[in-house]
C-alpha cells in the first residue's frame, strides 16, 4: 500500500505528538535551509524532539519522505486560466516559482510521475484544460510543457548555486570571460556565435524563460490547430 493510502498510526499520549504532515513539513525546512543532503530521518527527528524510531511508524524510509516532501510541494502549483493556453502557462510559472522557493525540488523533478493527491489535483487541472485537444495528443502535451519547465529551472539553479560557490554573479562572471571570448571571435571561426554574443539582445531569466515559453506553446497551438 502506498504511503498515500496507508493510515497513521493512531495517536498517544506522548510529550510530542507527531503526524506525517508535522515530519515533511520538518523536512521541507531542512532541505529548503542546507539542501536535500541535510535530510536524514535522524535529522528530521531530532528538529521534532522525538527519536528516530518513532518515524518509522509513519513513514517506511528517506524515500517515502522525499515523495511526500515532493507531493507537499506540488500544493503549491494550482495552474489556473481560461483555455488550455493560460493553464499550461500558468502551470510552467507556477512550477518554476515552486523550484526556486523550494531549490531542491529541482533535482526531485521528471522521471516516472509522481501520484500523490497533490500531483493527481494538478494534473487533473491541466487535463481539464486540455478537454477539446485529441485525447492521445495530452499527456505529449503537459510532457512537453514539463520537460522544458523543468530543463530551464535546472539551469536557472545551477547558475545560482555556481553564483553561491564562486562568489560570482553573472555580470562579473561574463566579464570574467570577455577578454577570452574576444581573442577566441577575433579568430573568425565562430561568425555566425560571434554576432549572436555582440549583437544579440541579453535577456535576464525571466525574459529567456518566457519568451521560451511562448516559442513552445505556439508550437503546440500550430500542431494542435491542424
């Protein structure tokens, strides 16, 4: 029986009482504090006062915790709008504001889907949305929204821990490289990357996330429109 469907062992008359919500919310304070390698069952007990063993009759182990810290979150992405264009939108935006207040989600995301209550209601959302699209052209769809959420928040997060282990932030990091940059294009074997680097407009990660964003949605209104 998943953890979902498993009833809570019923409660006592201890010093301090526990519950399953009581012990993920634990652990989404750990990991949004230090990382998901701060979350250990012993960890998470000692931050509720109790022992570790008193976990294990809520929870089987560290996997289970990290589904329900995952399904928590995915409360927290209520896609919302008219028509199935705004829902997908609202469902990327929603996502990668998840990630970025919960930076660990992003190494949690993709892979076989996650079918807790929380994921099941927005996915159910997202379907609904989609009610006039062909039935086999839906799930190609909201994958295809979620693989790109997903790839561009990963980067997004990579480039903020980078910034965090090298003290860097992006301008000074590009600075850091222009001079290299300049002597590599004076060679003239890279023209057409050269004129993209010099010319180009250099968007900040909202613009590049959302202009991304359109890009793929007018694609998938185009395919679905024939």
């Amino acid at each position: 029986m998943l953890v979902w469907e498993r009833p809570e062992p019923p409660e006592r008359p201890v010093p301090a009482p526990l519950n399953r919500e009581k012990i993920v919310r634990a652990a989404i304070r750990l990991a949004d504090a230090d990382g998901l390698e701060a979350v250990s069952l012993r960890k998470v007990a000692t931050a509720l006062g109790v022992g570790p063993m008193r976990l294990y009759g809520y929870i089987a182990g560290k996997e289970e915790l990290l589904d329900l810290m995952v399904d928590a979150v995915y409360a927290e992405i209520r896609p919302v709008g008219d028509g199935w264009r705004e829902v997908l939108w609202s469902l990327a935006e929603t996502t990668r504001r998840a990630a970025h207040e919960h930076e660990w989600l992003a190494d949690l995301l993709g892979g076989r889907p996650q079918l807790g209550p929380h994921a099941l209601a927005r996915g159910e959302a997202v379907v609904a949305a989609l009610h006039d699209v062909d039935t086999d052209a839906v799930m190609p769809v909201v994958t295809a929204v979620d693989a790109y959420v997903i790839g561009a928040v990963r980067r997004e997060i990579a480039d903020r821990r980078a910034e965090r282990a090298t003290g860097m932030d992006e301008r000074r990091w590009q600075a850091s490289l222009g001079p290299y940059l300049e002597r590599t294009f004076a060679t003239g074997r890279f023209p057409a990357l050269a004129t993209v680097v010099r010319d180009a407009a250099h968007l900040d990660a909202d613009e590049t996330f959302r202009m991304g964003l359109d890009f793929l949605l007018d694609g998938i209104e185009a395919r679905i429109s024939r």
